[in-house]
C-alpha cells in the first residue's frame, strides 16, 4: 500500500511542478526514500575514483583543475555556455574522441558530455547493455529533489528505454542508450551534484544567447554521431539558418509542433524563401527537452528522424527559439545544393 501511495505522490508532484508552483514541503515519506542515494563515504586510498573518465587514455574527474584539463586535452576547439550557467569547453579531432568539459567559475571541471567510441566509465562504454550499467551503479533514481521540489526524470518515449539516471558519488550519471542498437550505451553525461541541483528549472532561461548555445551544442554532438558512425561530417549553414529559427520561433509562439507552418508552407518552401537553392532538403523537430545534447539523443532513438541525422547530407542548420513557458523548439534543416553539370 505505501509503495501504490508513494507513486501516486510522484504523479501528483510532477504534475504540480508542471503547472509551475515553486515551494512543496516533502513529506517524511519522499524524503526517505532520497535517503537511500546519500553517499559520503570516502573512497579506498589508491584507488581510481568512481568519477574517473578515461577517453583514448585520457582522463578526466570532476574538479580537476584547468592545468590538469589542458594537460590532458590540450586546446578546446570551442566554448560556449550551458543552461546551468557553467562553461562548455568542445574537444575533438575532426569530431573523433568528441567530449565536452564543463567548468564552474573557478574553472574546475564540473560535467562532461562524450559519445565516443573511445569512452569508459566504471568499465561502461558504448555498446554496453543496460544491465552492465545497472551493476556499475546501482539503482538509476526516478527524480531529483531541487530545493523542496520533486523533479521526475523521465526514462523514454513510445515504450522505449531510453536513458538511466544515478546518483553515485557526489555526482549524476546519466547514460543515453540506443534503442536501435539492442539498448545498449551510445554516451553518458556526468554532472556534479551540486551544480545539478542548484539548477532549479526545468528549461534553460529563454534568451537568444541560450538559444545559440542549444544551436550550436546540438550541431557538434549531431556531428560527433555522424563521425562515429563512419559518416562524413556537416558543415555549418549559415544561409539556411534563418528558416530554421523562423519555423522554431513560429511553433514556440503559438504553441504548435509541426512540419507545416501557419501558412501552410513546408521546409522547401521556407528555405528558398530565404535565398538557398537545394537539391534535397530535410527537417527535424524536438521539443521539451532541456539541451541540445538531450535533443539529439531523443531524435537518435526515432527511426525517422535517426534516418534524417544519419542521411547523405552536406550541409546542416539548427534553429531554436523558447515559448513563453521556457519549452525549447528545435528546428534541424539538412540539405544538398543544386548538382551543377559542367559541358
């Protein structure tokens, strides 16, 4: 009867967090059952933290300090910032070993982001089965209490299991599993837990600077996939870019998902009304989540929209914009120019 009752609490929380009511008391109940997760223990003398993140012989532990990040990982090829506020440092060769680092304000690491081929974490890497994740880190959690508020994390769509989330160590572990490849590990996210759980939001805050970083983080792991899968990477389209955030802009402001815009137009006709000339054009869209990187895996685990990302394109621009209530639209425009015959 208490385990029927807890549950119908999880339900009734989620909902009211949905509805944005920003003070919940948590009863004595809720809060044994996120007892469970406390973890102090120090860790045996000597041995290899549970944080520890090896890419291609590289490591990496939260808190390490900015000396030991570029001893490691040498020069980042871009930063931009994370809804938390913190800075996302980019590191890849031509998008192989892709990782992302996050440092706090006093540049110490704080999360990571990878879906290389190259990654370990407690002996869990891509192709991994969610059972070996499970013995590595226990039981995955159902939410996160954020300043007396119950957040639900959600494990998939369409019946699909799609992600595991854990506390363990002082840190969130979440790892992304592909649907399409047996449910088996495709990246991990790791984020302190402090840093975690002072973000106390659902979305990002909406402004155009976050937009362009949920742009622009959505680009380079769509990229990392693609070279990870064999595949030839994007490039950057600038002059499609436009279309992409005029359609993210329209569905976010009136409150509709979908392929057709309000004038009954489609994706080829909103790129050439920007002035870009295509062979082949194709477009995916997400929504609800709250950064690039949780679009793109979201999108990877629906068949369609996987075909789109792994397709026979060169080009790629990704638009977003916020709706009133803070929910992120995402726009992805894949394309081919004309074929030019010469002679």
């Amino acid at each position: 009867m208490l385990k029927k009752s807890f549950f119908a609490l999880l339900v009734i929380l989620a909902a009211i967090l949905f509805f944005n009511i920003d003070t919940l008391v948590l009863p004595e109940q809720i809060k044994s059952f996120f007892s469970q997760y406390e973890d102090a223990s120090p860790l045996p003398p000597g041995e290899i933290t549970p944080s520890t993140l090896v890419l291609s012989g590289k490591t990496l532990n939260m808190g390490d300090t900015p000396d030991t990040v570029m001893d490691n990982f040498g020069e980042s090829v871009d930063t931009f910032n994370s809804e938390y506020g913190f800075l996302w440092s980019v590191y890849h060769n031509d998008y192989k070993n892709y990782i992302q680092i996050g440092t706090d304000s006093s540049g110490r690491v704080c999360a990571a982001y990878t879906n290389s081929l190259t990654f370990s974490l407690c002996g869990i890497s891509v192709g991994s089965s969610a059972e070996e994740v499970w013995e590595a880190f226990g039981e995955p959690i159902e939410a996160i209490k954020k300043e007396n508020i119950l957040f639900y994390l959600p494990t998939g769509t369409d019946g699909k299991h799609e992600t595991d989330t854990f506390l363990f160590r002082k840190m969130y572990i979440r790892i992304f599993y592909d649907c399409f490849k047996n449910n088996t590990v495709t990246a991990v996210h790791i984020i302190d837990r402090d840093t975690e759980e002072l973000f106390v939001r659902q979305y990002p805050l909406p402004s155009s600077e976050n937009a362009t970083f949920m742009e622009l983080e959505n680009f380079y792991v769509t990229n990392a996939l693609r070279v990870r899968e064999g595949l030839k990477p994007l490039e950057h389209s600038l002059a499609v870019l436009p279309a992409a955030r005029a359609h993210a802009t329209e569905m976010a402001q009136n409150n509709y998902f979908g392929h057709a815009d309000l004038s009954g137009g489609d994706v080829l006709k909103r790129v050439t009304a920007v002035g870009v000339s295509v062979s082949v054009v194709a477009e995916n869209l997400a929504t609800g989540c709250q950064s690039g990187i949780m679009m793109h895996e979201a999108l990877m685990n629906s068949e369609g929209h996987r075909k789109i990302i792994l397709g026979d394109y060169k080009y790629l621009g990704v638009g977003v914009a916020f709706a009133e209530d803070a929910r992120p639209y995402l726009v992805q425009n894949y394309f081919n120019p004309p074929i030019v015959t010469i002679g």
